[in-house]
C-alpha cells in the first residue's frame, strides 16, 4: 500500500482547519461588542453621576452632611444674679441631659445594657422609658460631660445629648425666697427668676460640629447669640445673711410658726434684705413644702394690730386734730363701742397722745381716731399704700385687704384704730413707715438695681420713684419723735439700739380663728416696725413672727430681734452713732421707675 503525503498547511478534514479572513471577522466582532460592552457601561455610569451630581445633589449632600456633621444646641447661658456689691447669687453651670427617641432605637434591650454601663443607671428603668410609647424621652438629666461623651462613643441610633446651662445657687438658702428658681428647662418659675426671665434668659445658639467616623469632633463652627444679661440686685449679701440668721433664731427661740423680715433704704425704697423663715433650697426647690417655698414678706397678709396706730397718729396729726401734749381719758382702760368693750393692756387713766403711742393704748388710738373720722381715716390709709400693690419687682405680691367706708360697721373706725379689720403685707407696713422716717413721701420698694447685657450695655436700670406725698415733713418729723417715746419709754424698749436714736411700733394682733370665726385666744402675729437713726434714718425694718407660743408680745419677741438686725447692719455698714444731719426730704427721687437704653 502506497502512502501519499500531504501538502503543508493542508488537512483531508475541513474542520480542521479556519481560513485567515474568518479568523479576522470573529476577532472584530468580539472587538466591538467589548467596546459597545464598555460603552453601555460608560453610558450607565455617567448616567448615574449625572444624576447623582445634578438631580440627587440636595438629597445627598444633607445624607453626607449628617454622617458627619450635627447640629447641637450650645449652652444657652442664663443671665448671673448678683448683690449690690458683685457677689455672685445665682450662675449658670454647663450640664448634659441624654434624650432617646425610641422608635429609632433598633435594639432597646442591647440599647438600655450599654446605656446602664455609661450612665450609671439601672438597664431595666431605662427600657421601661423606651418602651413608655412616646416619641421622645430624657433617659437623664443634668448628665456630667464624661457620661455624655460615653454615650456618643456608643453610637446607637436614637440616642443623643443636649447641652444645657444648669442654674446653681452658691450661697444655698441665702435669699432664696428673693431669687426663686429654674426649672429643668433652665426657665425661671418663681422669684427674680421669674420676674425678670426673659432677660435672663439667653437665646438659643446651636453648633455644627463635623465629627470623623469615629464620631470624634474635628471643627465646629458657632452661630447665634446664647449669653443671657445679668441681674444686679438692691441686696446686701451681708445684711441678707444677718437678717436671715436673726429671723430664724427668733422664730426657733418662740416657737413659732414662720417669720418674715424685711430691710429697706427708706429714702430710695431699695430693698436691702428679705428673708422668711422657714425657708428652703433652691437648688432641691423640689424637696421643699410650698409652705417653706412661699414668700410670705409680700404674698401673705395679716392684721397689723398696734403697729398700725402710726397711721391713724399720722393722720390725726396732718389733719391738725392732735398734738403730742393733747391728753385723752383713757376710761381705766376700757372703753365700749357698737357694743363691744375693747380693753388696754393696763389700766391707764389719762394719757398724752404721745402716752398713747408709747404705752400702745387701744382706748387712747380709739380716741384719736373718732376725732379723725371714718372718711379722713380711709384717705389716709389708702394714701399710706394700704389695700394697693406697692408694685415691688417680685411676682405674687398681694394688695391687702381694706373695706370702704360704706362698708364700715359701728365699730369699724374703732377696730381700724387699733390695726383690726384691715389686712396688710409686711412689705405695706414696711413702706408706711418708710414714708414717716423719710419726710412723708410713699415710695415704691424695688429689688432689682440693673440689668446689664453680655456686651456690657445697661438695658435696664430701676431707680427710686416717689408714688405720692403722704403727710408733711413737719408731720412726720413730730410722729419721728413720738415713735422714739416708744422705744426709749414704752412697748418697744427692747428695740433700742446703744449709741444710736430707734422709732418704731410694736404690734402684737389676734388671729382669726377659722373654726369659729373669732380672734383667737392663743393665735397672734407679734410684729416690730421702725427705722434707724432717727434723724436721718439708714435703715427701716419690719420683723413679723407668726404664732409664737413663747414670748407672744411684739415688744418681748419682734422688737429684739429688730434690735440685732439693725445693730449688725449697721456695724456692716460703718455707721457711726455721731452722725447727726438733720432732717431730710428723699433725695434722687424719680417719678419713672425704669431707664430704657
């Protein structure tokens, strides 16, 4: 058999072998359905970032932005509280509160275990507040910077921190019932705190802080104005703390009630001092009774008793109806109206108007003020403030209670001669008798000296303001010295002050007793009024004791303790018993009570 050989290149199978131009022809088209492959894919592509560049743009810069940007709340920093010589009352410190929205948290029980271990708090009552339905809830307040920060660290959806400004009182009860205090919405609630809020409270500012992916802050950028304007107050941090601890060492020393007592410059009405007894915290107000919350120096009202004969002796004597030396029966001490016997203390036969104050004589004030007459007698008690708000900057303050003259009964204008049937706040009295020391002007009280703005500018200034003229200085220079008789002759002996010249009046008055609706046999108000020095008086003083069940007269309980208020406020203010100006009218009186800038 004879082989045959074949050609090279050549092959006896045709699928052997693929011709050069069919080869070519594959090559080219999988060389275009790559590039239609690939530009398909380029058309995809740009057709992704056209929309993410152009249409998405919004939408996704505001995702981006807040994986690593946030929006916080600052401290919004309220206004400081300070005295009349710069000492801090009431600051503002920074404090977190950890807030949830639990329909954003993805695993409440995992959530409450890590929150546990970085707020100090038992993981069961935070998964109860997670679980309490609502939409937002504060897992805690008032959070230290580390246990904030811990919990960012923790990065769970749902849970975030804001920054707040927490009030804190440094000097404790210290004027506590004159600054009130915040809630946990740093918003004032009672007091100064209150009263002059919305300047003391700074608008919100917020802070966009950018944070890396470990949440950690990179940059931060501030926008808005948060610093609340400051307070300055009439307050004597000295004279406030004197008055407080002589209040409380009278009401403990009687075993009373309560106590109030107050300290006034009686030419400028500036309230130097405020204090009631009980008192409370502020920074635990929550723990306080609303008993010890109550500023009852001007909330509450009583019946002044024999203090208030200062003002039927004004009257009477403005009126020309009395003078000092005028002498009145005073009937054995016993004299009936409308059917009833009022009885004196001690039985006094005849006395000088001026005996009249000093021994506090009911039949005697009664005498007085027949001669005065039911229609005088009202002018003066309203022109003395009474049944009005002497308009003191604090919140709550009551007007009292005075009937009109048509109202009166038979025995009305003797009960009023004698401070019954009539309701007045101490603040009231306190003013009263600031008209007698300063020549006989009323003057409205106020408490708050200035406020002043974070940039230094005074946005609002109180300056003294004279609301009328009451008597006339020469009434109120003779009703000066009348009321001296008391202290250095009468009731109030034990509020005389060594080296230097005290007026005043006692008080001692009778509760009603709700049960029966008559004056109470053992119920009284033992209360002390004056001012210091005599003559060109510094300091006017009313001490309240409410239901003292020992040493139950105004002039064995209120008046000592008038005593010890004004010898130490006077030391404090380096007073010295030689000074001896005469007699002056308020100075710096104005008939504005505020400055606007």
């Amino acid at each position: 058999m004879r082989m045959q050989r074949r050609a090279p290149g050549k092959s006896s199978d045709k699928g052997e072998a693929t011709p050069a131009p069919m080869k070519r022809g594959l090559l080219r088209r999988r060389i275009i359905i790559l590039f239609c492959s690939l530009a398909a894919a380029l058309t995809i592509i740009s057709g992704q970032l056209f929309s993410l560049q152009v249409f998405r743009y919004s939408e996704l810069v505001k995702v981006a932005d807040g994986q690593v940007s946030k929006r916080v709340p600052s401290v919004s920093r309220r206004g400081t509280i300070y005295d009349r010589n710069g000492r801090e009352l009431a600051i503002s410190l920074a404090t977190s509160s950890i807030f949830a929205r639990p329909s954003k948290v993805e695993n409440p029980e995992r959530a409450s275990a890590a929150l546990s271990a970085a707020l100090g708090l038992p993981a069961e009552k935070i998964l109860e507040r997670l679980r309490a339905g609502k939409s937002f809830v504060y897992l805690k307040r008032s959070a230290s910077a580390e246990e904030a920060e811990a919990v960012e660290r923790l990065m769970l959806k749902g849970i975030g921190s804001d920054v707040h400004g927490k009030r804190f009182y440094p000097k404790s009860q210290q004027a506590a019932h004159l600054l009130g205090f915040v809630g946990t919405d740093d918003q004032g609630l009672e007091g100064l705190e209150l009263q002059y809020d919305i300047y003391l409270a700074g608008k919100r500012k917020w802070i966009m802080r950018q944070q890396d992916a470990k949440r950690r802050p990179i940059f931060r950028e501030e926008a808005g104005e948060a610093q609340g304007s400051d307070l300055h107050l009439t307050i004597d941090e000295v004279i406030q703390y004197i008055t407080e601890r002589e209040l409380e060492a009278a009401v403990s020393q009687s075993v009373a009630l309560s106590g109030s007592a107050i300290v006034m410059d009686p030419f400028s009405g500036e309230i130097l001092a405020l204090a009631n007894y009980p008192t409370f915290d502020p920074n635990v107000y929550a723990e306080a009774s609303a008993f010890a919350r109550r500023n009852r120096a001007v909330a509450d009202y009583y019946e002044p008793g024999s203090a208030f004969k200062a003002i039927v002796g004004a009257g009477a004597l403005e009126e020309r109806l009395v003078r000092p030396e005028d002498r009145f029966n005073a009937e054995g001490g016993a004299i009936e109206v409308g059917g009833v016997t009022i009885r004196d203390h001690e039985r006094f036969e005849t006395l000088t108007f001026a005996e009249v104050m000093a021994h506090s004589s009911n039949v005697g004030a009664i005498r007085v003020g027949q001669r005065l007459g039911k229609s005088h007698y009202y002018d003066y008690i309203s022109g003395f403030g009474f049944g009005n708000l002497t308009k003191i900057d604090l919140p709550g303050e009551t007007p009292g209670l005075i009937r009109r003259p048509k109202e009166w009964s038979a025995l009305s204008l003797a009960s009023l001669s004698i401070g019954q049937e009539i309701s007045v706040s101490p603040l009231q009295m306190l003013t009263a008798m600031s008209a007698i020391a300063n020549g006989g002007n009323l003057i409205r009280p106020y408490v708050a000296k200035s406020i002043v703005a974070a940039d230094g500018q005074v946005v609002l200034e109180n300056a003294p303001m004279q609301v009328r003229r009451v008597i006339s200085e020469d009434t109120a220079r003779t009703l000066a010295t009348i009321l001296k008789g008391v202290v250095t002759e009468g009731t109030g002996k034990a509020a005389a002050v060594e080296g230097f010249e005290v007026a005043g009046k006692t008080g001692t008055s009778q509760k009603v007793d709700r049960a029966t609706g008559r004056y109470s046999r053992h119920k009284v108000v033992a209360s002390f009024v004056g001012f210091v020095p005599v003559e060109r008086p510094r300091l006017a003083i009313i001490v309240i004791i409410d239901e003292p069940t020992t040493l139950r007269w105004g002039g064995s309980i209120a008046a000592p303790t008038f005593r010890e208020i004004a010898r130490e406020s006077l030391k404090h203010l380096r007073k010295t018993p030689v000074d001896r100006a005469p007699f002056r009218l308020a100075e710096g009186i104005r008939n504005a009570a505020f400055r606007l800038n």
